[in-house]
C-alpha cells in the first residue's frame, strides 16, 4: 500500500508538467520549411529540379520522421489535425523521390492534382496554432501569406532531435518505485534479522540427541538461530538434534564445554513461535 501512494503522489505531481508539454518546435520548423518550399516550387516552372527549394525539401524529409509528429505536438493538436500533418508529409516524401528522379511528368502531375492546394491551406492553419515561429502565430485564412523571416532556410540543415517527455518521466517514476521498494526490502531484511537475533532468557527442559545417545537437558537462552543448553557433554559431535514442542530440531554444535552447549539451528525458528515458548506462562 505505502509503495502505491508513493506512485500515486508521484503521479500527480507529474500531472501538471504533462499538461504543460512544451512543443517540439524542431518538428513542425521543419514541416513549415517544407511546405514554403512546395509552394515556391509549384510556381517555378522548368526551375523546379536546380532550385535551392528541391534541395531543401529533399534534405528535410530525409531527417523528418513523421512518426514524431504524433509525440512532438505536446498535446495541443487534435487527433485530426495530426492525421492531417501525417498525411501531408507522406505526400512530401513522394515528392522528394520525383525530386530524385528529375521526373518532369510526375513532378507535374504532383502540383496539379485537386488536393495540393486545399492541402496547403489546412496545413497552413494548423501550424501557426503550434506558435513554434512567433512571427507566423497566427497565418491568414488562406494559409499562404504567413511571415517567413524567422525559418531560416538559407541555415544548414539541423539535426532534429526529439527528446520523449513521457518516457522521462516514466522512467523517473519507475526508478523512485524500485528504489522505495529495495529501500522497504532492506528495512524488513534489518527488522527480520534483529527480530532472529533476538535472545531470550528462558528455563524449559528439553532432550538431545546426539550420536546414539539422548540427554535430557535444560535450554537457558534461545533465539531463532540458536540455544545456549545446559547438558553435560563429553563426545565431540558437530549436529545434534533438540526437542522442542513435540518436535525435533536439527542444529549445528557452535560450542561446547563440559557443562554447556551452544548450537545453531539448521533451519531458524520462527520468532512468534521463540516469543511465545518464552512467554511467562509457557516457561517451566
């Protein structure tokens, strides 16, 4: 219980920054990059293939994933407008492949299709929500006449990059979680091995076996590891057995002397069983 209200406090005090998810604006710079270069190109006539914009759509495709795009948006697009993006950066890799090929025919055929230019115009409108370039927030109904001064695309290409917020925090969370239940483990491993260590001054007549002989003797201190037994001794053997209970106790000779015997249990006793045989009204 102690270990899920530590993941549940953890967990809410995490909640707020998840809301807050700040953009990848690497991700959607680079859709912007891309989509300035279609337009300029679907104007540039038999310029297209030796422009700077094919080059740089063909360099921004190759180091976008649109993979990112459904992680990089930090929660402020809605399920539709990232189908959208989705969509539109799978067109933009068909187009940076006819770009490759210098395909003069489906080059044509891309930028006269019916869906090019209502295309441009959504993406146009979704990406200004973002506010990714302050210049650009807000765009105009067309999605055409956005400012453009502040994406560089003389600048070199960047390597985008896309740190997973989520998983940061997941992982942060699994560590407290392991750490707070090795951290218990240690505490109950401590408390169980004092608990065993404990001894406890004690009268009760018992019997030992050893050899092929039985004794009959008295325990002065147990514990769950072992009893210090009040026996006259006189082989020197190395296991005896002790009965306790209606049971018999296999245990290893620690140490011995001509009135006493210390031995060790081969398997340590429980210690509300050792609490209760010495309770006061079980000692003889």
């Amino acid at each position: 219980m102690r270990l899920n209200h530590l993941v549940m406090i953890i967990i809410l005090c995490i909640l707020p920054f998840r809301a807050e998810a700040e953009v990848n604006c690497s991700v959607f710079d680079a859709i912007e990059r891309i989509q300035f270069a279609e337009m300029r190109l679907a104007s540039a006539g038999d310029n297209r293939f030796a422009s700077r914009d094919a080059a740089l759509l063909v360099s921004e495709v190759a180091r976008l994933d649109g993979d990112q795009i459904k992680s990089a948006h930090g929660g402020k697009l809605s399920t539709f407008e990232v189908a959208t993006l989705e969509s539109y950066m799978t067109y933009a890799q068909q187009l940076a492949l006819i770009l490759v090929k210098r395909d003069v025919n489906m080059v044509e055929n891309y930028f006269a299709r019916p869906s090019f230019a209502p295309q441009q115009e959504v993406v146009g409108r979704i990406l200004p929500r973002l506010r990714c370039n302050q210049q650009t927030s807000e765009g105009t109904s067309n999605g055409t006449q956005r400012v453009t001064s502040s994406i560089k695309q003389d600048q070199g290409a960047r390597k985008i990059t896309f740190t997973g917020s989520a998983t940061v925090l997941a992982a942060i969370v699994l560590f407290l979680a392991v750490g707070f239940r090795v951290y218990a483990f240690g505490v109950a491993w401590r408390n169980r091995k004092k608990r065993r260590s404990k001894r406890f001054h004690c009268y009760i007549e018992t019997q030992i076996n050893y050899g092929h002989m039985t004794k009959r003797a008295v325990i002065l201190d147990i514990s769950c590891n072992g009893a210090k037994i009040q026996i006259d001794v006189e082989d020197n053997e190395h296991t005896v057995e002790v009965w306790i209970i209606n049971t018999w106790y296999k245990a290893k000779v620690s140490w011995h002397n001509p009135h006493y015997l210390g031995v060790r249990f081969h398997t340590p006793l429980r210690s509300a069983f050792v609490e209760t045989l010495c309770s006061p009204q079980n000692r003889q």
